[in-house]
C-alpha cells in the first residue's frame, strides 16, 4: 500500500483510514540534520498565505532542498564516510515568515536569502501558482552550500540553514 501512495496526492475519508491495516504502511519519521556543511538541491520554493497560532495572518516562502553532498558533519556519530553517505538525499524544510506590518523586513530576509545562495534577487518575487514567474521560481534546481546549525524550540530539536553572506 505504502508504494501504492509514494508521490502521489490521494483522496480518502476519514472513515478509509479507519479501516487501513497500519501494517501495510511503511514508518515515516521527521529527522533533524547534524550541524555541518552540505551541498543542497532546491526541490520546491513557494509562498503560502497563513495564519499563526493567534489566528493573525502570516505569508511564509516555504523552500524544500534535498542534500547532494556532505562536506563536513560536526556531529561525532557520523565518522565513516558511509554514515555521512546515509545523509544524501535527505530532504529539509526552511520557511520565511513575512509578517504583514513588516512586510519589506521579512520580503528582505528572502531577497538576501536568494542573493547568498548565488540567485537572482531583483524583479518580481513569483512563487505563487497562477502567477507569472519570478525570482522564487528559480530555486527548484538550484544548487548551493551552506552550513546546517543545530537548533532547539519549544524542547525539540530543529536545525536552521545558516547561509554566507555573499561578497559583492
């Protein structure tokens, strides 16, 4: 069943999944990468119009990138190359909150953003479906390196894409 589902967008009930055998559904679970050096692969880049736990309106640049290479693993379990090998692929989600009464620091977050990882940052943003396409639109694809840093909120474990500042 778990390959019958991989990739793509089903329609069920709630009352379906009451009747899924659980066996028949391979494990899935959220893993942080260690603190390091990667080399990522842009996957998906596109703003969502949201609200936060107090119900106040929130746009947020959700980016999904995939690691292609380990440079470096900070993390002391990761000691053979076949450990840090096991990281390639591994997806990671970083999201940029635009918070409407700071709308320009929050949109200028995401233009230096794109800016450090070697993309165009000047014309339209895009990365809204429906519009014509724009800056966000470029990153699927794209591949650059940063470091990954280790993080902690609300006692859990996060890990945040910590990106040079390009040299002009």
């Amino acid at each position: 069943m778990s390959e019958e589902l991989e990739g793509q967008e089903v329609e069920f009930s709630l009352a379906d999944i009451a009747e899924l055998d659980a066996s028949d559904i391979q494990e899935v679970r959220f893993e942080v990468l260690p603190a390091g050096v990667y080399t990522f692969r842009g996957l998906e880049a596109k703003f969502e119009d949201t609200t936060n736990r107090e119900d106040e309106r929130r746009i947020v640049l959700v980016t999904k990138v995939e690691v292609t290479e380990v440079k470096s693993v900070a993390d002391r379990d990761y000691k053979t190359q076949e450990q840090k090998d096991e990281l390639l692929g591994k997806k990671h989600t970083e999201k940029f909150y635009v918070v409407p009464e700071k709308a320009a620091e929050g949109l200028g977050l995401i233009r230096a953003f794109l800016g450090d990882i070697g993309l165009p940052n000047e014309g339209p943003f895009g990365g809204v479906e429906g519009t014509e396409p724009g800056i966000i639109d470029n990153f699927p694809g794209h591949e650059f390196t940063c470091k990954i840093k280790p993080g902690n909120f609300n006692g859990n474990k996060t890990a945040n894409l910590l990106v040079e500042k390009r040299k002009k």
